[in-house]
C-alpha cells in the first residue's frame, strides 16, 4: 500500500481515517509545527486540539455524526475531538473512562497511567494499548474502533527493518491483535465485524545522517545567541525527510533558489522541492498553510535528516531505520490486509493507495466523507 507524503505516523494516519492527503488535512509531522516568536528552533506540539491540526472530516465525527459508537485507543492526531466515546490515548487522561476500568480491575495502576510515556517500554505500552482495546470491547463494544500499535516503529527506528529485532516485534504486534480478535469474539461479534490492519508506512535503513540545520549555521542563516541559535530560516527534519521554514516572508524569492540549489549539491540529499514544485507531490500550499515548507528535501540512499545545531554536517554509524523517504521508495510501502464480515475472502489486491481505505471503511458503515474523492475498494467487499 503506498502512503502518502510526508511517509511520517501522522500524516498518514490522518490519511488513513480521512482519505485526504497532506495538502487538504496539513498534517505535516507527528504535532503541530509551531515557531517560537524569539527565532528559536520550531516545535512539533502533539497535544493540541484535533480542530487545530486536522483540516479534513474523519471517520469517527462521520460515524459519530450518524449516531455510531466509536472508541480509540493509541490513535493520533485526535485530541480534543468530538465523537469519540472510549478513549485511552497515546497520553491517556487518568480520569477518562477506560483508564479507570483499567484500573480498578488491577491491569494498570494510577501512577503508572499518569507517567504513561516516561517510564515505560515501548513493548508494554503496547501491552496496555492491546488491554484497552480488549476492555473497550468487552465492556462497550463501539461501532468503530481505532488502535494504533507502536513498537514495531521504535524497534525499527532503533534496530532497523529486517532485523532479528524487528521481525521479533512484528510477533509481538501478531499477538495483540490476536488478542483483539480473541475479545470481538468471546463478545459473540466476530460474525459481523470487519478487521482493516493498515501500516502507516515503511521503513529504510541508514547508517548516514545529514542534519541541515548545521548548513543554516554555516551559511550566516542561525545566529548564535548565548548557547541557542535563532533565526528566521529552520529545518525541522523528519527521517527520509526534511522541510525548510523560511519564516521571513520577504526573503523568500532570493532564498528558495539559493538553498534550492546550495542543499541539491550536498552528498546524502537527493532532491529540494519549491513549496509548488511539493504541491505536485501532495504537500499543502504555503498559500493556505503554515505548515507548509518553502523548501522541501528528501533524503538520497542510505541518508537521513537529523535534528540539532552541534557537531559535524554529516556523520556515519550503525545501521537504523528511518521513514519519511518520498512515498513511491520500495521500502517504505506499507501493509493492508482486510478480512471479516464485509471483506470477500482470498482477493489479491495488488498495489493500493492509502487513501483508498477510508471510503472503504465509510462504505462498511455507510457514512459519508465527501472530501474523500478516491474509489472505495469494491473489488474486496462483499
Ligand atoms: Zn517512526
């Protein structure tokens, strides 16, 4: 399945419940990307409003509009939305319902809860997800319900794809979602549910990173100012990945060619778009979004983007992986498997667009998403 672009978790599991790609729901990265009024390195924010963020109609107010019950458990990019009834999020609230059903049935303590992402592997976070999901279930059996598994990301990012390490995490992830097929069946719904299992995107390895904001630094465009740089142009990279800010809208018709053209010619990027040359790729417009970059670079073979203002331009070391690579790169497909209540059996479906899947889970529940212009996947359902 080919993702969208940016090939980064929000992004695409905003298109995945939206069936819109970046330039209509401008989500650009795992938050909200915001620039601090000082000059100082721009912010990705993930707990801000879905509102906020997300400028396209999802599954869940369409479901929720047409009075079905949703629940979410991990999902991304849907803080604060309306619709959604059982939740136990990424940074779950100690007070929501599920987190206290957790709870008092000795699953999870409080504590445990309110330091959800600090303390904690990546594997047991999974553990508590697959648990809320399992109680979500149970106890409430929701119309539609969202999780969203992370460890196989971590361990990829860490150890890189085709590794012992990766493929062990891909067993673990088989086992919790076989725990959520156990729970939709000890309910006595299996006969009339439908499982959609959808990666957000792929994985490539690396063993070099470039980190642009360096070439910024050695360019005059970050100044030093006591031990932070500040400046109206900013890279915020993101793996395969990298947008260029150019805060200063007046410098924008003479830098864009220059640094189009300056980070072209550096070992490990393979290419810079214009914001319009990135529009053609599915990026927003800096017309009608701040998150939007004026410069768009990807990451040659074996390269990715880091963060930081210190050390050397480019730096090699052991292989890890890394995603955000333009989305027509072998590696960094995904995976759809559908199956259940609304799914014909044994159908290959060949190479698919991520935007496809949510006119098809729309169509399953007969809700409307106008925005979603792709064709729902007739060729599988029943
Ligand atoms: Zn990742």
């Amino acid at each position: 399945m080919k993702p969208i672009n940016p090939t980064v978790t929000w992004p695409n599991h905003t298109a995945l419940i939206t069936g819109v790609n970046a330039s209509k729901h401008e989500v650009m990265a795992n938050g909200l990307i915001t620039f601090p009024s000082d000059g100082t390195a721009p912010k990705v924010e993930p707990w801000v409003d879905k509102d906020k963020l997300v400028h396209a109609k999802t599954l869940y107010e369409a479901a929720a509009e047409k009075g079905l019950s949703v629940g979410q458990v991990d999902w991304v990019a849907i803080y604060g939305a309306k619709g959604v009834q059982w939740k136990f999020g990424e940074k779950p609230n100690v007070d929501d319902v599920i987190p206290q059903e957790l709870i008092a049935q000795g699953t999870v303590t409080r504590e445990e809860i309110e330091q959800f992402g600090e303390k904690s592997s990546s594997a047991w976070r999974d553990q508590i997800w697959t648990d809320a999901a399992v109680d979500i279930i149970e106890k409430h059996a929701p119309d539609l319900l969202l999780v969203h598994l992370l460890q196989t990301d971590s361990i990829q990012h860490q150890y890189a794809p085709l590794s012992p390490a990766a493929y062990t995490a891909y067993a673990y992830a088989d086992r919790c979602l076989e725990r959520i097929i156990d729970a939709v069946r000890s309910i006595g719904a299996l006969d009339r549910t439908t499982f959609i299992v959808a990666s957000d995107h792929g994985f490539a390895t690396y063993t070099h990173t470039i980190r642009p904001n360096i070439a910024l630094v050695n360019l005059g465009l970050l100044q030093k100012q006591g031990d932070r740089y500040t400046g109206s142009v900013w890279v915020k990279e993101e793996g395969g990945a990298a947008s260029i800010y150019i805060r200063d809208v007046k410098r924008r018709a003479e830098l864009v060619p220059k640094l189009k053209t300056y980070f072209e010619s550096l070992p490990g990027v393979s290419h810079a778009y214009t914001n319009e040359e990135a529009q053609a790729i599915g990026l927003p417009s800096e017309k009608v979004s701040d998150q939007a970059p004026q410069l768009y670079l990807t990451a040659a073979s074996d390269y990715a983007f880091g963060d930081g203002t210190n050390g050397p331009l480019t730096q090699s070391g052991a292989p890890r992986g890394q995603h955000g690579y333009l989305n027509n790169m072998p590696e960094v497909q995904a995976l759809f498997v559908a199956s259940g209540a609304a799914i014909k059996p044994g159908v290959q479906l060949g190479a698919i667009s991520n935007l496809r899947v949510a006119p098809t889970i729309a169509k399953i529940l007969r809700v409307q998403l106008p925005a979603a212009k792709e064709a729902p996947l007739n060729e599988i359902l029943r």
